[in-house]
C-alpha cells in the first residue's frame, strides 16, 4: 500500500518533531531497518537503523535544543518521496547556536518507512554528527 500525501508529509513531521523532543524511538520509527541518510555536501553517512540510532543519540547529546520549524512540502505520491524545506536552529551545550534553512529528501519504500533521507544543509555540520557515519 502507498503513503498518500497527508501520510508523507506526517512522517516527514513526525521524525522533524521526534528531533525537536528529542524522541529517538519516534525518529527511528520513521525510518527502515536499512534506510541511508547522507550528506551530499558534508562526509556524513549513516547506512541502517543502527548508525541512525548512533547518529541521533550523538546529536541529541551535542545540542540541548533543537527547533525544526516552517516546513514546506513537495510531495510525489507516485514516486512515494516528499522534499521538505524547512527552518533549523540547533543550540550546543557549549558554542554558538548554528542557524541554517536546510532541505530534506526523503524516499519511502513499500513498508511505508524512509528508506533513504538526502539532507542539503545549509551550514558548517561538526559536533554532533561523526558518530555514526561511516
């Protein structure tokens, strides 16, 4: 069965929201047992849940606060993809709050999971994201 547009974009928000809060099983709930996220910009990749639970923790550790917010939506039903261009600021623990308007890419597959997320940032990544990646 397909994700229609509403179910694309409320997964796309749900993993968004689980980052704001901080909510790694609502992150990874979003996301297949071998889904990618990578960096087309940045040395960053994560191959499968478990680096994307390392990944996360790492980040969730780095930033006491992370605010995803006005997301914009293009969604291919039929592709079953969404591109959400959204706000971010993320404050560390120590240093200075990275502000940045990024897009995410996101590809589901026929368990109606990401199986791949594309993330075009905007800004510097460091802190926050080696953990993980291979």
């Amino acid at each position: 069965m397909k994700l229609d547009r509403e179910q694309l974009i409320a997964m796309s928000v749900a993993y968004f929201e689980g980052c704001n809060e901080h909510n790694l099983a609502q992150c990874l709930d979003t996301v297949s047992d071998d889904c990618l996220m990578w960096f087309p910009a940045a040395p960053f990749r994560y191959t499968g849940r478990a680096a994307l639970d390392v990944h996360l923790k790492d980040v969730f550790k780095t930033f006491k606060n992370i605010y995803f917010r006005n997301y914009r939506h293009i969604v291919d039903e039929l592709a079953q993809s969404i591109v959400t261009y959204f706000e971010v600021t993320l404050v560390p623990h120590e240093g200075d709050t990275i502000h940045m308007k990024n897009c995410n890419i996101f590809h589901a597959d026929e368990q109606q999971l990401f199986k791949e997320i594309i993330i075009y940032n905007s800004g510097a990544l460091s802190a926050g994201f080696h953990e993980g990646s291979e």
